[in-house]
C-alpha cells in the first residue's frame, strides 16, 4: 500500500499533471483525486457502474436476465449479485490496465534508493497492487449500496458527487491563480466566469425539474336509486408529469464509462492522431462521440425505467384516463409517443450540457480542471444528485412529520 503512495511524486515528476488534466484529470474528478494520486480507491465506482451497464444491456438479449428483471424484489437482488460478481472480473481487467499507464512514468531506478523502491516489472508490485485497487473499488460498491439502502438517495451518485466536490476547490484556486497572475483584467475574468458559472447552473437545474404534464381525470361509480348510475367525472383536473430529462443523469455517467474503451484503441496504432483525439476530453473526436452516447443511453435508459405499458394498467385499473384517448394499448401508446418527443430535446440538451468544458476551455476558462465543472459532466452530475437528493429527503421530512402527526392524535384518542 504504501510503495503504491509513492506512485503520486513519481507521477508528478514526471509531468503526470499535464496528462492528469485530459481524459485522466476527467476520471481523477470522480475520485476526488484518488485517480491521479493513485490511491487505494484509484478505480473508484467506475468499475460497478460499467458492470451495471453490462447486466442492463445483457439483460435486452438474454431471457434469463429479462426473468430476473420481473421477478421483483428477489429477482433484483440477484441481478445485484450479478453485478457484484461482474464489479470484480471488471475491476481485474481495468486495474492491469490502470498500473500499466501509470508505471511508464516511473523515473529511472538509479534516483530511487533500493529500500523505497520496488521494480514495477516485478510480481512483488503487480499482485499487490492488484489486489488493492480491486479491494478499493469493492469497498466502494459496498459504500455506495450501504448509502442507498439505509440513507438518503442513490448511494453511487452520492459517491460521484462527493468526489467530484472534493476536486472543486483546488480547481476554482488554480484557475483564480493563473487568471490573477496576468494582472489587469484578471479579477474581472474571475468574476466574469463565476457569472457565467452560475448561469450554466439555473440552466442545468431547468432542464432537470422541466416537465410535460400529461392531463388525466378519475372516473368513479356514483350510487342512484335502484341501481348504479353513469360513470361520472369527479374532481379536479390531475397530471402525469413526464420529465424532459427523465434519464437525469445516468446517461452521462454510463457514457462515460463507455468512453474510455475508444482511448484503448490508440495502442492499435499509436501513431494515428485521429484516434488519439479519444484521449482528450477537448478534441472533437472524444466530444462528438461523446454526445452521440448521451443521445442513445438517453432513449434507453427512459425506456427501462419509465415502462408506459405499466402506467397505462395502472390508469385503466384505477379509473383514470387521458381526454379523448382510449384506455389500454391507445394509452400506452400516447404516452410512450409524448415520451419520444420530449426525450429528444431533453437528450440533445443533455448532451451539450456535456461538451460545453470543451467549448469554453481555452476561450473562457483557462486550465483544464476548472474547465470540466463548466457543464459537462461533473456540473451535471451535481445539480442532478443534488436535486434528487433534496427531493427525497424532503418526502423523508414530510412522511416523518405526517407519522408524528399521526401518533400524537392517536395518542390525544387512542379509540381512533
């Protein structure tokens, strides 16, 4: 554990921040750093979120996982042992993968005195450090289901969201510093980019809470003499509220997860600087594929988890119904149209939420660390967990206020 430590001077050294700040500095901000320090939780959730990608995908094309995902709460919880499973075998692939780009940058062993040093072509730093990445990730798996099944909110976001924040003030200080050190202009520039910063924000938060509401009535069986009467409307007009971002941002997260595997293919041949463009999160290429991504987990993960067939049941079952459509498969299909109509925009959005660091990097913002919270997908991941976040805890509030309630007038009348 501790010859691991080390890796962060010799990375440093090494001009290991200069790459830190593109496709790496991008994975070391979910990880609040531990990415770029190598750390014990270096790979971070990243490995449970590609195996959560897998199980879901997998789950289109083979009818044993298509059972489990119906079975309810048990055919969940062995999908989760699924994924738990699959966390590993990924952590393995990725870990070999994580060490063998990082251990290019070791300085030469004749600046390293022989008690701190261990050759990183030996088997006494592979095994261990293997070992330990894997053990981080898990441990990190763990933490995140802990969060969600006995806190508040989805633990894994919540994990994200903390690195990314833990990231966030070194990067506003280095930018604060390289703007004010031009002189002149460079405090307004600050101020300029803390406006804009917080205009980028009220946008993103926009497109988080906007919806399409779906009008919907009640029909109920009035009692008359002799009988039961005509289905008659009663009450106020109801909505189905269908997000615009119904996906949030789960799009961004599984892109990119996916987005690393492009930067992979530079090893095929090295000396193509088209497919060196896919490790900078600044170049077109990474930028363009990128928003294709969103656009297509955006459809797909909509469509999983907003099944319009269950909501149209569910209308028909309890009597209600959309003005001047039929009940049944006429509703299912109404509402998954609206549905594809309001996604796209949403997606499209999304994804220039996405790529906007790359717009302004260089024009607006100068260093690459500051650059990834203007949009893109640290700023979306906040304003997304936050919101969800926030929203749950205060039903939590008002479930826990309306119990009290409850007990305290049981309490005044105990023959209620």
């Amino acid at each position: 554990m501790a010859e691991v430590g080390n890796l962060l001077q010799v990375y440093q050294n090494q001009g290991g921040s200069k790459q830190a700040s593109g496709l790496l500095g991008l994975l070391s901000s979910f990880t609040g750093g531990a990415f770029s320090r190598a750390s014990i939780m270096a790979l971070g959730i990243m490995p449970y979120i590609s195996a959560s990608i897998i199980v879901q995908l997998m789950g289109m094309a083979i009818p044993y996982l298509q059972k489990l995902q119906k079975d309810g709460e048990s055919g969940r919880k062995t999908l989760n042992q699924i994924t738990r499973w699959l966390t590993i075998a990924v952590c393995l692939v990725q870990a070999p993968s994580y060490l063998g780009s990082i251990t290019g940058l070791f300085l030469p062993y004749t600046q390293f005195s022989s008690a701190y040093y261990i050759d990183p072509n030996s088997i006494m730093f592979w095994l261990p450090s293997i070992v330990i990445l894997v053990t981080g990730s898990v441990f990190a798996m763990w933490l995140g289901e802990k969060i969600t099944d006995k806190g508040i909110g989805n633990g894994i976001s919540i994990l994200i969201m903390v690195g990314i924040l833990a990231d966030l003030p070194m990067a506003f200080i280095h930018e604060f510093q390289t703007q004010t050190g031009k002189g002149g202009l460079g405090t307004i520039i600050i101020l300029v980019e803390v406006l804009f910063w917080l205009l980028v924000i009220l946008l993103a938060i926009i497109l988080s809470v906007a919806v399409r509401k779906i009008p919907i009535q009640y029909v109920s069986r009035a009692q008359a003499r002799g009988g039961v009467s005509r289905n008659l409307m009663e009450g106020a007009r109801q909505w189905i509220p269908l997000k615009v971002n119904a996906a949030g941002v789960m799009p961004i997260i599984f892109a990119q997860a996916l987005m690393f595997v492009p930067g992979l293919l530079t090893k095929v041949d090295e000396t193509n600087t088209f497919l060196a463009g896919f490790k900078n999160v600044f170049s077109w290429q990474y930028n363009v594929l990128f928003a294709i991504l969103i656009i297509i987990f955006s459809f797909f993960y909509t469509a999983i988890t907003i099944p319009v067939n269950q909501m149209a049941d569910d209308l028909k079952r309890n009597g209600g119904l959309i003005p001047k459509v039929r009940p049944g498969k006429e509703t299912a299909d109404y509402l998954d149209d609206i549905l594809s109509k309001i996604t796209l925009p949403g997606a499209i959005f999304l994804s220039i939420f996405a790529v906007l660091p790359a717009i302004v990097h260089g024009t607006v913002v100068q260093t690459d660390r500051f650059a990834l919270f203007f949009g893109g997908t640290s700023l979306l991941i906040l304003v997304g967990v936050v919101l969800d976040t926030v929203q749950q805890i205060n039903t939590y509030l008002l479930n826990h206020h309306y119990d009290g309630l409850m007990q305290s007038k049981l309490s005044r009348n105990p023959n209620l």
